[in-house]
C-alpha cells in the first residue's frame, strides 16, 4: 500500500485483541473519514494493511499489548488519526460479552446444565445446486445483502447487551475487500452464491490459521454471515426450533442463539469444540441450557437425545427416567443455592471449606454471591485497559474498593501475572517461541522488578486495614521465592504470603517451597496444561487438558500432603462442584470459583460425606473418564 502522510502509534488494550467486534469500531470510524488508513503491527511486522476492511484488521490478529502505527493520507488524514487515538484508548469501545452463570439470566431459559428432548438437526449446507443464474446476478447479490443486513440490524436493537456482535457481522456483511472479490468473480461469470461461499470459505479459513484460540473461533461468525446471505440468494428457509427440542448444530451462531425461545428450547447440543465462540456466549447468557464439543455423533431428526454438560456426557436414546429425575434434582438445588449462598460450606463429615471468589474487577466483588472472601484477585485483568502503570495509590483504591464490596473478608491478591495468554498494554514482552514456556509471571519481574515493588507496596497499605494475602505467580525454584519475599519486606501484621503452585516441578517440591509460607494455592489451568503438555488456549488438543486427569489429581495430592501450610485452589477446577467435593476430600482447604459458581459449589459442599470418597481409587484411576465415572 501507497505510504501515509501522517502516522500515530497506539496500543492494544482488549483482553483478546482487535477481533470483530473492536474490529467492526475501528473499521466503521476509519469509513467516516475522507481518509485512507492503514494497520502495521510494530510487533509482528505483518502489515500495512487496509483498515477500511473488516477482514483485513481482524486478522492481522493485533493482540493484547500490539503496539499499532495507524497511517493515513487524504483530506481528512488528521481527523481520522486523532479519533482512531481516542478510540484506541477506550479499548476501541470493546465491553467483554459476559457468560451467565448456570443460574440463567431471567430471560426464560430454564439455567440448567441438563436437557432432553426430540433432536432438531440445523445447520446443514445451503443447497445451491437448483440455483439458476440470470443477468442480473450482481443485482440479486445486493438485495441478499439488503435483506441479511436488515435482519442483523434488527438482532442488534432487540438485543443491545449483544448488539456488539451483530454490528461485527454487519461489517463482515459489508467488508468491501471480500464484496470486491465476489463482485470481479460475478462478472467474469461466475454465479452468486458460489462466488459469495468461495470467498467467504476462504476467509474463514484465514481466521481458523490465526495463532490465538479466540480469534479462530471468529470463523463461526464469517460462516454465520455466509450463511444468511447464502439463505437469502437461495430463497431457502430456516425451521423455527420446536417446544421442548434439544437444537444440534455443527456450530451456534450468534444470531441463532439470540432468537430461539429460551423459554420453549430444552437445550443446544453444538458438534464443534469451544466455549468463546458467539453463539454460545449469547446461549449461555440466555440460559440455555447447553453442552459443546459432542462430536460426530449420529443423531437423527426427531431422535430422543439428553445431555449433562456437567459430566460431558450427550446420548441419543438415554434413560428418560433418569434425564427428568436429574432435571427436578438440579432445579431444586440450584434454588437452594441461591437462597443459602450465605452459609456455610459445611460438609455431611463436619469438615467446613472456605469457598472464595475470583475476581477481575471491582464489580465482580460486588456481584458475588456467598463468597467467603476473594481467593484470587486478578491484578493483570484489574488494570489490564492501562497503557501506563498504575500508581501504588490507584493500585491500593482498587484493592480497598474490592475488599469493601466483600464486606473486609479477606483477598488474595495475585502479583501481575502476565506472559503467555496475558500480556500487558504498559509492559510489553520481545516474542518468544513458546511463551507459555517463556517469561511469565514473577519470572518477569525479575528484570522489571520496579513494577513488583509498587505493587507490594500497595498490598502492604491495604492489608494494614483490612485481612489480605498476597501470592506470587509462576514460581517454580526456591530461590524464586526467597526473591519475592525479599522485595516484599517487612509484612504488617495480618498480611499472608503465599506462592502459586502451576509448575509440576514447583509441586513436587512444595516442601522445599512453601517452607516459611502461609498457604499455597493451587491454580488447576496451568498445573494441568504443563502436566499433559496440551497447550490449554488450542483446541486441537483440549481433550487432553482435562483437570481431573489422574496425573493432575495426584500432584495436588502431593501438595496437600507435603505443603505443611493451608492450600487452596483456585483455578477452573474449584469452580465445577463434582470437581470441588473432590478436592475437599483431598484434603484441599479453600476453593476459589467464579462469581456464579459460588453458590453452586457450596451447596454441593454441604451435601457431601468426604469420608464417602475413595480418594485412591481416583488417584489410580485409568484417565479422567474413569474418574468422573467413580465421582
């Protein structure tokens, strides 16, 4: 592309980078402009590239932490540059699409994790082969898009807590890069709709070789796209989802998932892998009920199916008995759980587990339900919209904000974790090979230990007020942990430290480690991506990143009996309540979950006899089938 006349430098604050949404922003303030404007990422070197295009910015795949140079000539070059500088620091107006919890949202899904009903089989190819060209193919491609673009604007007004995603498909509807394509391939001769599903297949196929798990499920919205118009060329139609029906589908588009009748649909059983993708963001925000990743499982229309997404477990001609008895058991407790968040998780043997939250941001404290404190505050994710380094006074307001809105319960905060999937806009880190492998957490302090020192330094202010616990990520020599209690100096009373445990070798010498600690805290994610060598942000190899993995257990085994101090957990696992009870009887002291899953967790607690568990039999367990077969 030509050069520009004046150029800026921005930084990517979004938690998964320039995707669709933050794209769809950036592309349509760039079109208001008598500009042209492009992309170069400074840190991958991949660019310039047109930001007038949806496709083009999307998958120039900018992360979180990119530093971008926007160029822009034309009579409006300045104008543009300066709005895209404000967009940029607003995260390009990117607000993250919220999951609900299993409680639902009141929007009339029941908010379970188990359905059963007749199967309704969606999602098949359009058929295109009774299409028949006419002359006036280029005109009929316009009025497909006419037609698609008035229904995603629909879909936007109906649902503005998701009209973000609409507005990226509107863009990916628009995008004049793949418009340009299919509009040169028409002319040469070349039928409508196969032009339009050539070049949209393509483009999906671009975003499924993107290097970030987040961004590869965006190839659901651009076959969502295809789709509609595809629909619309072809006159076909779509089945409206009958009453009491388990919907199965290849993938769940975002438009899909916002107008089934939350109140009539008994659940979606989705083919493909993935939990971030659209559709099933807004599904589950519906609550509807939901399970991901059944396979190619033959399933027939009409077909008795039932799912629990809690066990993993989708059937095509189950026990109907035993689906609606499990049905009234898990509506049941979840209005339980709901009503005693507030007591304690004591269990049938007497033994009473702190069941804390994770937390992101101030409201996430607000929000939580029953929490007995926060066993993990997110610092990187707290501050991770800064493009400078907070302050050790704006640090400590955000920390009392949140102990305030846990009522002084105590909080666990966690120094800046970042490297691998969390980067940070205010600290950017040379490209590394594997960065899961690399530079993370405390490891990266070591040479910035500037921005530790602050840190601790607000930790040491709040926890002067109110009970806090400081930990320290990615530790995984004792030397590490002798650095780190260096910096932190002289502790107030009342102040814990404690260290993460996601290294294997940080848990099989936890002895060595925790000597002098307070408490360790588990966190589940890493432990088990680093024990089954399965990168947990890829897909490809998810199946093995199975947190009840027998190896995993039995290093948390070993921890709990060689740590000598109070341990916690406080990744994914202490948030699924099968998962939690087991942990309990492990002999694991505190769980840290989700918002949403406090309540859940507790109440599974209190219903559970950990004598009743044969702890061994899971630790020798087979693989982690074998282990939820035996919970």
């Amino acid at each position: 592309m030509a050069d520009a006349d004046q150029t800026v430098e921005v930084v990517v604050g979004n938690e998964h980078g320039l995707h669709a949404r933050p794209a769809a922003r950036l592309v349509g303030l760039v079109n208001s402009f008598d500009a042209v404007v492009t992309l170069t990422d400074l840190d991958t070197g991949r660019g310039p590239i047109d930001a007038g295009s949806l496709s083009m910015v999307a998958t120039l795949n900018a992360q979180q932490g990119h530093r971008l140079r926007v160029g822009a000539s034309g009579r409006q070059a300045a104008e543009a540059l300066a709005a895209i500088g404000e967009l940029a620091a607003e995260n390009f107006g990117d607000e993250p699409v919220t999951v609900a919890a299993q409680t639902g949202s009141g929007e009339g899904g029941s908010g379970l994790d188990v359905a059963i009903g007749p199967a309704v089989i969606a999602g098949a190819s359009v058929d295109l082969s009774d299409y028949v060209a006419d002359d006036d193919e280029a005109e009929r491609l316009d009025g497909a898009i006419a037609t698609v673009a008035g229904e995603l604007r629909l879909l936007r007004d109906a649902s503005p807590e998701h009209g973000g995603i609409f507005e990226a498909h509107l863009a990916l509807l628009k995008d004049r890069k793949p418009l340009d394509e299919i509009r040169a391939a028409i002319a040469a001769g070349t039928p409508a709709p196969v032009a339009w599903k050539q070049t949209y297949d393509d483009l999906a196929k671009t975003f499924e070789g993107l290097d970030d798990a987040y961004q590869r499920e965006r190839a659901q919205d651009v076959r969502a796209v295809r789709d509609r118009v595809l629909q619309a060329l072809t006159g076909a139609t779509v089945d409206e989802t009958p009453a009491d029906g388990v919907l199965v589908v290849p993938e769940l588009d975002a438009a899909t998932a916002a107008t089934l009748d939350a109140a009539r649909i008994a659940g979606v059983a989705v083919r493909a892998a993935g939990t971030t993708g659209h559709g099933v963001i807004v599904a589950r925000s519906r609550g509807i009920p939901l399970i991901t990743g059944i396979g190619e499982v033959d399933v027939r229309a009409g077909a008795t199916v039932a799912f629990d997404a809690r066990t993993g477990v989708f059937e095509v001609g189950p026990d109907e008995d035993a689906y609606r008895s499990t049905i009234v058991e898990r509506r049941g407790e979840l209005e339980r759980a709901i009503e005693q968040a507030g007591l304690p998780a004591t269990t049938v043997d007497g033994r009473t587990i702190a069941v804390l939250v994770n937390v992101g941001s101030v409201q996430d404290a607000v929000e939580a339900r029953g929490a007995d404190g926060s066993g993990l505050v997110r610092t990187e994710v707290l501050f991770g919209d800064r493009r400078t380094a907070p302050t050790v006074d704006e640090q400590a307001e955000q920390f009392r904000a949140i102990a305030e809105a846990l009522q002084g319960k105590p909080i666990t905060i966690r120094t800046w974790d970042i490297g691998g999937d969390k980067p940070l806009p205010f600290l950017p880190q040379e490209q590394e090979a594997n960065p899961f492998l690399g530079e993370r957490g405390l490891r990266v302090f070591r040479r910035r230990p500037e921005l530790l020192r602050d840190q601790l330094e607000a930790v040491r202010r709040v926890a002067a007020e109110t009970p806090v616990h400081v930990m320290f990520p990615m530790v995984t020599t004792a030397d590490e942990v002798a650095w780190a209690l260096e910096e932190l100096g002289p502790k107030p009373n009342g102040l814990e430290v404690g260290i993460m445990v996601e290294v294997p070798a940080a848990a099989l010498r936890i002895d060595t480690l925790a000597a002098g600690l307070d408490f360790v805290s588990i966190g589940t994610n890493d432990l088990t991506q680093y024990t089954t060598a399965a990168d947990r942000t890829n897909t490809a190899v998810a199946p093995l990143a199975d947190g009840l993995d027998p190896a995993v257990l039995q290093l948390i085994d070993h921890v709990v009996r060689r740590a000598g101090v109070r341990v916690a957990v406080c990744g994914d696992l202490a948030s699924d309540p099968q998962a939690a009870v087991l942990l309990a009887a492990l002999g694991v002291d505190e769980l840290s979950a989700v918002g949403p899953q406090v309540p859940l967790v507790k109440e599974r607690l209190r219903h559970a006899d950990l004598g009743q568990i044969d702890t061994a039999a899971v630790l020798a367990a087979r693989d982690a089938a074998q282990v939820r077969d035996l919970l």
